[in-house]
C-alpha cells in the first residue's frame, strides 16, 4: 500500500473523531472543520519529511496536531465566538416548532462542555482525550507527551473537580 492509499484510510478512519475534538473545543463547527482539516495537512507534511516508518502512531499525531492548532486559536484575540440564529438553525433548529426538550438537552450538554472550561488546561485534556474522544490511557499520554499513570493521575483529580462543581451547582 502506497503512503498516499495509507494517509488516505487515515483520513477515513480519523477525520470524524479528529473533528468532534476540535468542535468540543472551540463550539464552532466551520471552525472545528477548518482546524481538522488543517491538521490533516501538517500530518501529511510532517509524514512525507518523516518518511512513513518514522511515524508509530498518526492518530496520536493528528490529535497532538489539533490540540496544538486549538490552543494557537484560543490565544489569537477576538477568538471567542456568540451563536447567531444562523448557527442555531444550521445545528437543526427551526424557528416556530416546540423545541423545549431539544434546548433542555442542548443546555444540558453545554453546561457540562462549560463545566469542562472551569478545570485547568491539563485536566480538560485529558478528560476529552480519554473520556469524549474515547482513547485509551497510553494513547492519550502519548498525545500529550506525558506517562500514563500522570494521565490517571489527572483523570482523578479531573474528576474530583467535576464532582465538586456539580454539588455546589445543585446547591445553588
């Protein structure tokens, strides 16, 4: 199989979970395209100066690539992005119909991707690595160029401060 056919499958076989990990970053999906599709580049650049047999693992190479591009935009000012109906409406909502259940859920799940934001840098990493993106404990140390027990070590205490948000949030 050619290095074009190989980075090819990859690209089949990544280009969703590579996006989904961008998006639940940046909460903007041309953006989370946009950043997928730009690691994809540089993995292909770095793989055709690397030669194929340099590169053990290109998932783990596309993730430390989209993480890094995610943190290069979070820095750029005027990052932060409000939805517009347009958004609204690309993402399934339509205007006049009873959409209570949808918004509750919605709202749910943007309380907890908010409750991602008040953890520290390291902690939401590995939480979205390991957790929302589904990759196993040595993966998601390689991606972030630590050891495995530091990435259990970070999932603890990840999820000690998510248990304490929640009952202060029930509390109020």
């Amino acid at each position: 199989m050619s290095t074009q056919e190989k980075f090819a499958e990859a690209y089949d076989k990544y280009a969703d979970a590579i996006f989904r990990h961008c998006f639940i970053r940046v909460y903007d999906r041309e953006l989370a395209k946009e950043l997928m599709q730009e690691s994809f580049m540089k993995a292909w650049k770095h793989y055709g100066e690397t030669g194929e047999g340099d590169i053990e693992n290109l998932r783990a190479l596309l993730y430390k690539i989209a993480t890094n591009l995610i943190i290069d935009h979070s820095r750029r000012p005027g990052s932060k992005k409000a939805a517009s109906l347009e958004d609204l409406v690309e993402a399934g909502l339509e205007p006049g119909e009873d959409h209570s259940k949808q918004m509750k859920d919605q709202l749910d799940a943007k309380e907890a991707l908010k409750s991602l934001d008040l953890l520290k840098e390291e902690y939401r990493e590995v939480l979205t690595l390991h957790y929302l993106q589904d990759l196993p404990l040595n993966q998601t140390a390689e991606i972030l160029g630590i050891s495995p027990n530091l990435v259990s070590v970070r999932l603890n205490r990840a999820m000690k401060e998510l248990r304490k948000h929640f009952k202060h949030h029930e509390r109020t």
